[in-house]
C-alpha cells in the first residue's frame, strides 16, 4: 500500500522515522510529511503552542500539499495522535483513499462527511485523557453513519502516545499488539478491491 503517515504534536521524531521504516519492511511505501518543518518538541504542552502558532488552516494545507502528488494512487492514510487528526481529515476528503490508520487520536467530522465503505482502524490507551469514552463512542457512530467500516483497538493501561519509545508514555507490549494488528489491517487493504468511482 501507499501510505501517508503523520506525526504527532511532538513533531517528526526518531519514532514516526521507525515507524515508517517498519512499513516499508512490510512491503508498503511510505511518506513522513513534516508539517512542522523540521521543529521537534519535548512536552506536549510545547508542540501544541507550535500548532497553534502555525494555525490549523497552514498545518491542513501543508498535509494537503504533501499528499496531493500521490493521491491518484489511492492513498492509506495514517497518524500519530495529533498526526492522526490529519490523516483523518484528508482521507474523509479523498475519495480514491483505500484506508485509514489512527493511532492515538481522532478527529472532528463533518456533518455532511460520507465514504464509500472506507477502512478505518483506530488503536487507542484506555483511558485516554485526549480521547475519551463518551467522544470515542460518539465518534464511532459519526464514522458509521459517514459510511465507514470501523475497528476500534483499546490497551488497557497503556499512556497516551504508547508506540514511542522516546516517551514516558511507551508501552512495549501494547505497541507490539498494535503494530501486529495495524500490519494485518494494511495486508487486508491489499486485497480488497478499490471502490469502483
């Protein structure tokens, strides 16, 4: 698959890098955006005055533009936390998208958002102090009636951003599970038929 993968409010870290060299040993090529233009953080509370000093408007154009190129190809969309909020909205907008993978995060939907049966797979802690059971519940029925096809992965236990290992947040067994199963749901994108347009 090609796959549009996001960072996080901490920026194009060491491991959005990993990540997505995991992918490509998977046999998926992938793309990093770095929608902060090389700045990294080291607290949440420092990336997000980076957003907003930027402006939600500059960062989704930047993910627009750093997509665009590929789009044709039908993308699978993926992100980290805040980089997962992207990737939702680019591929909610796309609709030669094949898939979307959220780790950590969600987003917003429009009220008139509709897909055509899109692949949606979410990992998330539970709990989780940025996505919180009564959001993830409503979030999940916005998805369907939007006409996604939803899974939704909770780890018990694990800290917010649970798959960087450069953070307090790492859970090494919750990472492993999520990675193993996010592989599997890329495997089956591959196999799936893109929707007839």
């Amino acid at each position: 698959m090609d796959i549009m993968l996001f960072h996080s409010t901490y920026g194009l870290r060491p491991a959005v890098r990993a990540a997505a060299d995991r992918l490509r040993a998977a046999g998926h090529e992938v793309w990093t955006p770095d929608l902060f233009e090389g700045r990294t953080f080291d607290t949440v509370e420092e990336g997000m005055a980076h957003q907003d000093e930027i402006g939600k408007d500059e960062l989704l154009k930047r993910a627009v533009l750093a997509a665009a190129p590929y789009s044709d190809r039908g993308l699978v969309y993926a992100g980290f936390s805040f980089g997962a909020s992207v990737a939702q909205t680019l591929a909610l907008g796309d609709d030669k998208a094949r898939g979307l993978l959220l780790l950590h995060g969600t987003s917003d939907i429009a009220a008139n958002a509709s897909v055509d049966d899109l692949p949606v797979q979410l990992h998330v802690a539970e709990p989780d102090a940025f996505e919180t059971d009564d959001w993830l519940s409503a979030w999940y029925l916005q998805m369907g009636r939007a006409g996604a096809d939803v899974e939704v992965y909770r780890y018990a236990g694990a800290g917010h951003l649970y798959t960087d290992p450069d953070l307090p947040d790492y859970d090494e067994e919750a990472a492993e599970a999520t990675w193993r199963v996010a592989l599997g749901f890329l495997d089956s994108l591959g196999e799936r038929q893109p929707a007839a347009r």
